[in-house]
C-alpha cells in the first residue's frame, strides 16, 4: 500500500518521522512525502514572498506603505484635514493589501493543487494524509476529480483558505458539481476520508471547518457514509500527541486493513 503525506507550512513537521515509524510495522506501508515549496522562505518557489512580488497590485502598495511608515505620518497635529487624509491613506491601503492576500493565497494554493496533480500522474498513493495547508490542498484534488481514493485530514485549515481567497473551495465544489452533472458520472462515490480537528484549535474556527467540511460532503456524495471527523481537545492546530493517540492508529488501521483485504 502507498501513502502520501501533504505537511503543513510548519518548518519543522515531525509527523513525517513519526509515520516513518508506523510505515515499518506490521501493517506497513510505502511512505512519501510531498513538499509543495511553500511558506514565506523566497527560496522555495511557490513561497508566499514571492507570489506578493509578483502581485500587479505590489507597486502600487509601495508608495502607500511608505507614506504610512514615514516620519511625517506619526507627527501629524490633530486637525481635521490631518486627520481625515491619514484615514484616507491608511484606508486604500487595507484595500490594497486585501487585494495582493486574496491573490496569493489562491495563486499559491492552486500553484499547490497543480504540482501535486503533476505528481499523482506518475505516483497514485492508496493514501493521503494531509496536515493543515497540505489537508486542504489533498480535498481540492478530491474535488477536481484528480484524486479519486482515501484521505486523512489533520487541521485542514479549510475555512481560513476559504475567508482569506474569497471563496477558493466553494468555487471548486461549484465546478465540480457542474462537471458531474454534464458527464452523469461521479467517480469519487467511493472515496473513504477522516477528519481530525481540535475543538482549542488556535488557527481555525473548528465550527466553521465542520460546515464546509459537511457540505464538501454533500457536494461530493450525500449518500456517502464513510466521510467522518473526530472533534476533541488535540492540543491546539498542530496536535503534537495526535500520532500517538489510539483514536488516530484505529483511524489509520481501518484504512490500511481495508486496502490490504
């Protein structure tokens, strides 16, 4: 059996270790890891850094955010015109920085999505498991119909790349319903796919995870009993003893007893 692991943006992910562990027990398992370069390091490709320096909006930032880190702007004297100029300054630039988040969030996640695309056409894993950003970009291969088997989701931060893109996964799962419809044919009814999540997760909003996760799954096959989540006191987004937790070697048993049969 093959598995793939999709880390997070954390530097330092030691769930690649630890499944390194598992991988060589009785139920093994043929493990990879999948780096999709990525993160604010302007060294890795697909970085966050380089996205906002390739942003058509970034030179049009610039002057603003000068302005608003000049010396003149913090000696202002408190009259109205001073006042309603700086309010104006800093206004078009949230504006302006709202537009570049939008566009490198999505611009790095679909960069994410195509590379991983480009590697499932010579590697088809029996398995993701995919942690924070990776989980997100493991669901919109689902989506797009490039990957049509198992998924373990650890903190997939849905609903963050949701709010910060204006929209990424629901426009996927609209895509997606409209492309089954026209080929009357939906190939990923199958599809078996666990979710961890914290209930004290610092990052994400565990309720709003729930409701996109629920309707990924109503979107993907109503009838489809074999989509689940576990919520529960993790330790946080990164979930540092989940590995270790007898619910998450269960979890990733029944995945492996059930390709092995």
């Amino acid at each position: 059996m093959k598995v793939s692991y999709y880390p997070g943006l954390e530097e330092n992910d030691e769930r690649y270790e630890k499944l390194e562990e598992f991988s060589s027990l009785e139920n093994g398992f043929a493990l990879s890891c999948d780096e999709m370069e990525i993160g604010w390091n302007i060294v890795n490709k697909n970085s966050f850094t380089r996205h906002i320096l390739r942003s058509k909006y970034f030179l049009i930032l610039l002057p603003f955010l000068y302005a608003i880190t000049s010396k003149q702007f913090f000696e202002f004297t408190f009259t109205f015109s001073c006042i309603f100029n700086n309010f104006i300054l800093i206004n078009i630039f949230a504006l302006i920085f709202d537009k570049i988040q939008k566009e490198i969030i999505k611009k790095a996640f679909f960069a994410c999505v195509e590379m991983q695309e480009e590697k499932l056409k010579s590697y088809q894993p029996d398995l993701i498991i995919g942690s924070s950003w990776g989980g997100a970009v493991a669901l919109a291969l689902v989506l797009k119909g490039s990957y049509k088997k198992d998924l373990i989701l650890i903190s997939p931060i849905l609903s963050v790349i949701e709010n910060l893109s204006s929209g990424i996964m629901r426009e996927l799962l609209i895509n997606r319903t409209v492309a089954v419809s026209a080929s009357n044919n939906d190939s990923t009814k199958n599809i078996k796919c666990h979710m961890f999540i914290s209930d004290e997760d610092d990052i994400v909003d565990d309720s709003e995870m729930i409701r996109l996760f629920t309707d990924i799954k109503r979107y993907v096959n109503p009838k489809n009993n074999n989509w689940t989540y576990t919520l529960e006191d993790f330790g946080g987004h990164r979930m540092p003893d989940l590995l270790d937790s007898p619910k998450f070697k269960n979890i990733l048993d029944g995945f492996l007893c059930s390709k092995n049969k």
